[in-house]
C-alpha cells in the first residue's frame, strides 16, 4: 500500500482470486483504475515456463483486449450479502450430512423413516419413546438432535436476513419478477453476475455460465460436446433448479405459461 500510495494513478490488472475484492477496494481508494480478470481467461496470455514475471506480462496482455470481461469490483456491504448466499449452502451441506448420519444410525437399529426433510424429527422422537434401544445410543441421538435443531434455527436466520436484503435490493426485485427467480436466485444474479452490458444476447450469457455445448466444429463441420459447465457453479445450479420448478409447475398444468414452454 505506500507503494501505489507514492505511485501516481494508473491501471492495475490482477486476477480475480482469494482477497482480490479487498485489494481492488484498497488500490482504488488511493485514485487508480483496478480491472478484475478470471483466471481462466488470463491463462491463455501466459507464456509456457510460468513464473511471476510472465504471469504479470500475461495479466498486461490480458487486460489490453478489447473483448475481455472483467470482475465488477463489490463494495464491502456487498461481499457481506454475498457471505450469506455462501453460509447457507454450507449449512444446507452440514444439515444434509447430518440426516444421513442420524438415518444411517437409526437403519442399524431398524428404524427406517421416508424420504424428506420433515420425517427427520418424527423420526428423532420414534427413537426417543424406544425402550428396546440401548441407553447409550438414545443419548448419542439426542446429541445429533440438538445438533440438527440448531442448524435449522441458524439456516430460518440467514434465510431471513437474505429476504430482507433481497426486498431492500431494487435490481434483486426486479429479477425477482422472472418466472423461476426468487430471493435467493436473485441475490447470487446480483452479487455474481458481471456487468449485464459485457454480454451481446441472453446466449452469451448462458455461454458465460456454462449452460451451452463445448464446441469442437472444425472444417465447416458442426460438433457440439457437452455442456461446457464453465462459469459460476452455484449459480448455474440454482437457476437449473428454479427452471426445474417451473417445468414441473407448467406439466401439471397450473400457472400461465408461453407456448413455447408449454411445447
């Protein structure tokens, strides 16, 4: 930082990695120009043999072009909101382990509960009123019980604050208004997705997130791959929920959907 504070303003390129965010927010304080770049898209500027002196030299051939896209720069309030998007998905990961321990604990004593989340707690209370089970192994339930209510109780929390952040977010209510797209779909569009402007059509967009086939055409001949999957992985995957949901709302006929769906 007394480095670029004695320098006079200028452009710095730095790959979009751990604590960037920071360093674009702290560089840009002292007056100069901070451009983003995904790594992956800075890569094929870097000379073979890597070392620190090409990876620069790359970065400066990289932030050079004119069709580059480049990371937005989030202020600190919105690299908080963004925390809550990712803090969820880790509870929802602990919570679903922690099902499958307490069903996998239970099936070892003969005790099967449905599918879904709702049968966890009836389940937790079977096993509780069942006199045949061990001492031991009801109280280790009881541990993964607490364990299981409070990872609900922190999930209800972040899940709250995330809408109240979404209805104070004018651009996160207007997304919302697209069928499949709620608060939470919302909010990760508006903390992930760059600049809509870097983007020529709705095609380019889903080529940015990886929703489109991996090209190998050649010689005038069209080979589509598979879907490339390149891009943000969360945010793919929710919106491939929501429109899931929307299909599914759309085969049992409720809701009004376009025609093309409907097709």
């Amino acid at each position: 930082l007394e480095f670029f504070a004695k320098l006079p303003p200028t452009v710095i390129g730095m790959e979009a990695c751990g604590a960037s965010q920071y360093w674009a927010r702290e560089l840009s304080k002292l007056g100069h120009k901070v451009k983003l770049m995904a790594p992956q898209l800075v890569k094929p500027y870097v000379s073979r043999n890597k070392n620190d002196w090409r990876d620069a030299e790359g970065l400066c051939e990289a932030m050079s072009r004119p069709s580059m896209r480049f990371v937005p720069v989030k202020s600190a309030e919105q690299q908080a909101a963004l925390m809550l998007t990712g803090i969820r998905d880790g509870l929802i990961a602990r919570r679903t382990q922690l099902t499958n321990t307490i069903r996998g604990h239970a099936a070892e004593f003969g005790l099967i509960a449905p599918k879904g989340l709702d049968k966890i707690e009836p389940l937790l209370a079977q096993i509780a009123q069942d006199e045949m089970l061990p001492a031991l192994a009801r109280e280790l339930f009881v541990v993964l019980g607490r364990e299981y209510a409070r990872l609900e109780g922190e999930l209800e929390a972040i899940e709250a604050k995330i809408l109240a952040w979404h209805r104070a977010d004018p651009l996160g209510r207007r997304l919302a208004q697209i069928p499949s797209v709620g608060p939470i779909v919302a909010t990760a569009l508006v903390m992930k997705a760059p600049n809509p402007h870097a983007f020529r059509s709705g095609r380019h967009f889903a080529a940015w997130l990886g929703l489109t086939p991996k090209d190998h055409s050649t010689a005038g001949k069209t080979r589509l791959g598979k879907i490339t999957r390149a891009g943000d992985e969360d945010l793919r995957r929710l919106l491939v929920i929501g429109a899931t949901a929307v299909i599914q709302q759309a085969r049992r006929g409720r809701g009004h959907h376009s025609r093309w769906l409907l097709a």
